[in-house]
C-alpha cells in the first residue's frame, strides 16, 4: 500500500490550492479527481460564467453607443459566443494539465501523484480510489476533503437538463432562448440574468420569493441592479411563491401566486434553477472515517477547517461556510499549515473580497448596513457617487457609488465597504487588507492614489469622515452622505 504525507479528494480549486500547498513543505501528496481538474472554478462556474458575462457585457456597451445613434443593434451568434467560452475553459484546462504533467516529472517534486478516479474513505487514513472499475488503496496521514458542490435541485420541480436546467446546463444551451425565467433572486440567478439580458436576444424573468433581488444586501445595491435589469427588459415577479412549474409542449408553464391572492401563469422557451448549491459528500464513507455532519446535516461540521477527526479537513463548499473559489483556496492552504507548520492563527472569514458580475458589478468585503442593524452595531457610514470621481466621468460610466462602514469612535476602524460601478472589484482591496489589519481610515487618507483613477474616490469617502473632503456633502446632497448609525436610526453627522 503506497503511504503519503496528505491525500487530497476532489481537484477542484480548493484542493489543487491544497496539493500544492502541502508541496511546498516538502510532503508527499496525493490528488485524487474523478473528472475534470478546475472543477467549478473553470467548468460551469468561475472561469466559463464570467467568460459569458464579459463578452455579454462588451455587447451591451457597443448596442449603448450605435443605438443610440439609430443604427441597428450589432449581435453575435450563441455559436461565436459559446465559441469564446470553449477557448477560455481550454486555456486554463491547459494549463491545468501541462502543470500537472511536468510537476510529476521534476525530481523535486517526486513525492507528488495525481490520481484519476473515485476517492472513498475506507478509515481515517484509508482510501480506495476507483477508476474505470479498478480499484487501489493508498494510506495517508493527513486527508482534506475538497470535493465541491453541485446545483441545488428542488424536488417539486422536474429538472430535465434540456428545457428546466441548472447552471451546470444553462451555458451549453443551443441557441439564444427566446425567454427565460429564473427561480432564485440570489447572486447566480441575478448573474444570468445580467448575461441574458445584456444580448437582448432573450425575455427574461425572475421569480423573487422576498420584495428585493439580492436580499442579503443593502437596499441601494439591490435596487440600482433592479432598476438597470428592468431598463434591459427583465420582469422581476417580487414577493411570489412559485406553486407549479412544467414542461408542456418542451416549453416551461410556470404559475406563481401572490401574498394578495393573485395568481399568474406564464410559458417560456426556458427555465433557470438557481436555488443555491450542495455538497458533494455522498458515497465517499465519512461514515467510514467517523467524520460528523454539522448541526444543519448537509455540510461536514468543522473547526477552523479541522473535522471532528484529528487528521481529517474539510475546506471549500463541503465546510458550509462561504461558497467561493478565492475562499476555498484559502481555507485549503490556511488546512494544510495547520497539518504541516503547526498553525495556531485560526482562519478569518471578516475581509473576505467578493464581487457579483451584475450591471453594475458590485463587489463587497466585510460588513453592511443591513448586518450593521440586524446586530445591532453602531457605526457611521459614508458614500460617494461615481458621478463625482474624474474617472469615472472620463469614462462616461458615472453609474454607481462607493460605500465605506467604520466603527463609530474616533478610531474609525473599517468594518466593511461595498463598491457599485466600473473597477469596483479593483476598488476593495486595499479596504480588505485595512479590515485584516485592524486598523483606522487614516492610512487611506494620506495614501496618494493615481490620478485620475476611481479608487481616489475610496480616498475622498475617508476623507469625509476625517472633515477634509474636497467636496463638501452639506452642498452635494444627492452625491454625498456621511451619517452616524445607532439602533437603526440614521443620522446625519455634523455639516462639513
């Protein structure tokens, strides 16, 4: 039986983090997947989504321009765009597996072997690993389960992958749906249908169970996204509970009642699930290893990535926490120092930098206004409008806002920002980074940013709360707000 430092299960982006991780301290490592290398992070997620949202997006900045000089919309067949994806997927699957390949043929790495096939937990340190039905048993000293997640599937609703789909299916349609609805209000349902709405090929709509898409988030965000979905043509069906949704005819019939009573039945060409995600954890023996469930039963409890067993992790969307690749990838790491370099700094999940590929991107580290209120935490919170920072204007997209949340003390300790508008995932780093560190706004106010760029509006939010803005939010009203946040009561802070 071949014995190794650390068995990696699932290849996705947290346990390729993790592999390599553990390669650095010299250990043997073994990586087992049973499909593809990149997981989620390349294939039907990440990587292949956001390829779709880019070029959607190039498309709708064209369509502003020509339109509005009255010429006809310029339009790319679904084959060019899935053209485009296709070669974004191979590229980085390329690289994947040239890495792959030469890291087992340098002597420096000898002690690292990838596995093709199934992994299994026969006992703590056990695995079967079974592939095109053979079957092996390898030992490990130290495991991390990373094996990723899948499409949530309700089971009122009959997902045939062809006319009902899932975000796994949705990206390898044939053609352009004439219409499409969308079940689920959250980030990948409001991503597509950003996408879908950017080509103007397609009716969109959404099915929305609460009054506000994106129902985590502040009511600005929500509603500015809202508004700009409903500018292309989406119908948002707020506050409705889906009661029936069918294939007829390879169309979706799908009826909809209201808190007042009204019912609504529509037929579309296509339907999106997008409920959310679950973990990969069946059929791989935890109950073998002893490895518990969380207190909510479908995550794989843990503590600071370690399971209820001493030599067993779990990272990535298995632990339940924060469904992200950058998250997973950090969790997989911060596992194997723990197992390798003795860590004892636990895993902080308060700065974690996150963006939504909507129009207008967002992108949020930390908390906000809403957390702020449900916990009950005082703070005080100031905002700009992109309308006001010269780039943004040199740019002619002065849509969206930056929106900074301190403690409410004289030490203005950052607490969580969110950033609406062009470069916005550019724009939080430096407020992540503040948050890890614990520190005040002062730093940022003294930082000189290039001029013209937008994160010199970050520098003007700071600057406000330190009284030296250069414009002054008792004159800019409807640009500008710096107020304080006490029991869910806002305030205005004095005139500056």
């Amino acid at each position: 039986m071949e014995k190794f430092d650390l068995i990696v299960l699932g290849g996705g982006p947290s346990g390729y983090a993790a592999a390599m991780r553990a390669i650095d301290f010299g250990k043997k490592v073994c990586l087992i997947e049973k499909e593809k290398v990149g997981g989620a992070g390349v294939y039907n997620g990440a990587l292949s989504s956001k390829t779709l949202w880019e070029v959607s997006n190039k498309i709708a900045n064209i369509n502003e321009t020509i339109v509005s000089k009255g010429r006809t919309p310029y339009s790319v067949d679904w084959e060019d765009i899935q053209k485009t994806v296709d070669e974004a997927v191979f590229e980085r699957k390329f690289q994947y597996s040239c890495h792959l390949k030469l890291l087992q043929k340098e002597t420096s790495t000898t002690f690292f072997k990838y596995e093709r096939g199934i992994g299994k937990f026969i006992s703590k340190n056990e695995i079967c690993i079974n592939h095109e039905g053979i079957e092996k048993i390898i030992w490990g000293e130290n495991i991390i389960i990373a094996t990723g997640s899948r499409p949530r599937i309700t089971p009122n609703i009959q997902v045939d992958h062809k006319t009902i789909l899932t975000s796994d299916d949705i990206e390898h349609i044939q053609d352009y749906p004439k219409s499409l609805v969308i079940v689920g209000a959250g980030v990948i349902g409001c991503e597509y249908a950003t996408i879908f709405s950017n080509f103007g090929k397609t009716k969109v709509y959404i099915i929305d169970r609460q009054d506000q898409i994106l129902p985590f988030e502040d009511e600005d965000i929500s509603c500015l996204v809202a508004s700009n979905l409903e500018s292309k043509g989406v119908t948002i069906h707020h506050n409705a509970i889906l009661s029936r949704m069918e294939t007829l005819n390879n169309q979706v019939e799908y009826e909809l009642l209201y808190p007042d009573g009204k019912k609504e039945m529509i037929r579309v060409e296509k339907a999106l699930l997008s409920v959310g995600r679950i973990p990969n954890i069946e059929n791989i023996g935890l109950d073998k290893a002893g490895v518990k469930m969380s207190a909510r039963g479908f995550h794989i409890g843990d503590d600071d990535t370690l399971t209820n067993v001493p030599n067993i992790y779990a990272v990535g969307d298995v632990s339940g926490r924060i469904a992200l690749v950058n998250m997973g990838e950090i969790e997989a790491r911060h596992a194997v120092e723990k197992a390798f370099d003795n860590k004892k700094e636990r895993l902080s999940y308060d700065n974690i930098c996150t963006i939504m590929f909507l129009n207008p991107e967002v992108a949020a580290v930390g908390i906000n206004e809403k957390e702020c209120i449900n916990k009950n935490i005082p703070v005080k919170v100031v905002k700009i409008d992109y309308s006001v920072i010269t780039r943004a204007i040199a740019m002619r997209k002065t849509q969206g806002f930056f929106k900074i949340i301190v403690t409410n003390d004289r030490e203005m300790k950052i607490l969580g920002m969110r950033a609406v508008g062009e470069h916005a995932s550019s724009a939080i780093q430096a407020v992540g980074l503040l948050i890890k560190m614990n520190v005040g706004i002062e730093a940022l106010s003294e930082l000189i940013h290039p001029h013209p760029s937008i994160v010199e509006g970050i520098q003007e939010c700071v600057r406000m709360l330190l009284k030296r803005s250069i414009f002054k939010s008792s004159v800019f009203k409807d640009k500008l707000a710096c107020y304080s946040l006490v029991d869910g009561v806002k305030t205005p802070l004095e005139r500056l």
